[in-house]
C-alpha cells in the first residue's frame, strides 16, 4: 500500500469521525452546558494525545522546549480548545445542528479576509466571488425552510457559530507560526486549554457534570471530534504527496452529517439548508481553485 493510499484511509477515518459530531454536540448538550461538555472532552482528549507522544518516545521533547514555544502553545491553547469550542458548543446549544455545522465551516472565507490586514494579502475578484456565493448560503440556512421560518431568538446562536469560524481562522493563522512537532503542538494546546478552563471554572460557576448522560457525551465528543480526528487527519496530511489531494475531502463530510442529523438527532432537514451547503462548500471551492495562465 501506497503513503496516498493510506493518507485517504486516514482522511476517511477523519470524515468518518466528523460526520457523527454535529450530532453527539447536540445530543450531549442536552444533559449539560458548553462548558461543562468542553471541560470532560477536553480531559479525555488531552489524555488521547499525551498517550500518543508517550507511546512515540516524544515525551521528553515536552522539556526541552524554549519559554517563547511554551506561551505560543498557551496562547494557541487559549484561541482553541478553550475559546474556539466553549463559542461553538454555546452555537450549538442555540441552533440546530444542520444550522450550526455549515455556519462554522465558513472558516476558509474568513481567513480570505483576516488575511487582508494581518497577512498584507490582496483580495482577488475570485475571493470576492467565493464570498458572495459562500455568504448567500448562510442566508438560506438561517432560514431554516423559508423566510418565514427565521427565529429572531435564534440570531444569536448564528452570530456565535460565524464567530468561531473566526475564532479558527485566527488559530490557523497563529498555527502556522507554531514549528514544533504536531504531536507535541497538539497535546500543548489541550494541556494549556484545560489549564484555563480550570482557572475559569469557579469565575464562572461551573460544575462539573456528573450524570450519566453526560460524561458519555463528553467523552464520545473527546475521543472523536478532539481526538482521534485531530490525530487522523495529522497522519493523512503527513502521509499525503500534497494536501489538495485530500484536503477538498473534508467538504463531504457536513452533507453526510444531515443523515446522522436527521435519524438520531430527529431534525427535519429543510431544503433550504442543502441549497445553503451547496452554496457555502461552492464558494470555499472557487476560492481555492488556482487561476490558469
């Protein structure tokens, strides 16, 4: 076997994880809050990568590191775990989840523009193409089936689920800056987002959840979706002879996650959500196509 060939079985295994998420975040948001569910899955998670950099002989590489790479790990830590899915959980506490998911995988575009001021980038006609079709997307899956059907109380669940795609554009940018070894970056990043979350837990006056319900939601969203995925997608990326070859991929997997939605997490999707997907993914793909010539 090829290394593609088993980039695109990781990259699979990846989708495999991401499809089912949007639908254990609502299931486990309905036995605690977004900090409560961040707080379990990041401990699971945390635990997953320090297991991987032990099993790898990485271990002592944590103590060999420079102050400066220790504050860029706990400032990337801060912008995600800790911020990044304490805006998405709460998004996803408001929204439906067919709304939520295609609101924050908006990333792509966002970065376009974040990249404007803090990269010196120019904006291209075709950039700003992208942003029409992606945008006029997010205008029909806030409808939620028609105009008619937009909930005034639910705006703030969309402001927060486009915030975090925000929120994740200024985190890859950062990340580039970040040379370590990705396995020790990710294992940083959740050390130090659990970090915070502890040392906000009593400024907030939060518990910790206790029932049932909820741990198995915490640590089904730990293993997954802030786990393995984080872990398999590293591999396909590292295994792949270029990232265009699998990166594209990762655009099936919010029209996959509308069965796992609608069957076990009993949502009714509506039409208007798969023109808005099919708009927003049309858009991330325009703006990544190469201009011939």
């Amino acid at each position: 076997m090829t290394s593609q060939q088993k980039s695109y079985i990781f990259a699979g295994a990846t989708i495999l994880c991401w499809v089912t998420v949007p639908t254990a975040f609502k299931i486990a948001l309905r036995y605690q809050d977004n900090f409560q569910l961040l707080l379990t899955a990041s401990l699971v998670s945390t635990l997953i990568f320090g297991l991987v950099i032990a099993g790898s002989g990485k271990w002592k590489d944590l103590f060999k590191l420079r102050l400066k790479e220790y504050l860029l790990s706990a400032l990337l830590g801060f912008l995600n775990p800790f911020l990044y899915y304490l805006v998405l959980f709460k998004a996803y506490s408001i929204l439906p989840g067919q709304v939520a998911q295609p609101l924050n995988m908006i990333w792509p575009i966002v970065l376009v523009l974040i990249s404007i001021p803090l990269l010196k980038q120019k904006i291209s006609l075709r950039s700003i193409l992208a942003m029409i079709i992606s945008f006029s997307g997010i205008f029909f899956i806030s409808s939620q089936g028609g105009k008619d059907n937009f909930r005034p109380e639910q705006l703030p669940g969309v402001l927060l689920a486009l915030g975090s795609s925000v929120l994740w554009s200024f985190f890859w940018i950062l990340n580039l800056k970040d040379k370590k070894d990705e396995a020790l970056k990710l294992f940083l990043n959740f050390f130090f987002g659990l970090i915070f979350l502890f040392i906000s837990m009593p400024l907030l006056n939060e518990k910790f959840a206790v029932s049932r319900e909820a741990l198995i939601g915490g640590v089904y969203v730990g293993i997954f979706e802030m786990g393995l995925a984080y872990i398999f997608w590293m591999k396909a990326l590292q295994l792949s002879s270029s990232t265009d070859k699998i990166s594209n991929l990762i655009y099936i997997s919010p029209f996959l996650s509308l069965f796992f939605i609608h069957y076990i997490a009993g949502e009714k999707i509506y039409f208007t959500t798969l023109i808005g997907l099919t708009l927003v993914v049309t858009g991330i793909l325009f703006q990544k196509i190469k201009a011939k010539g």
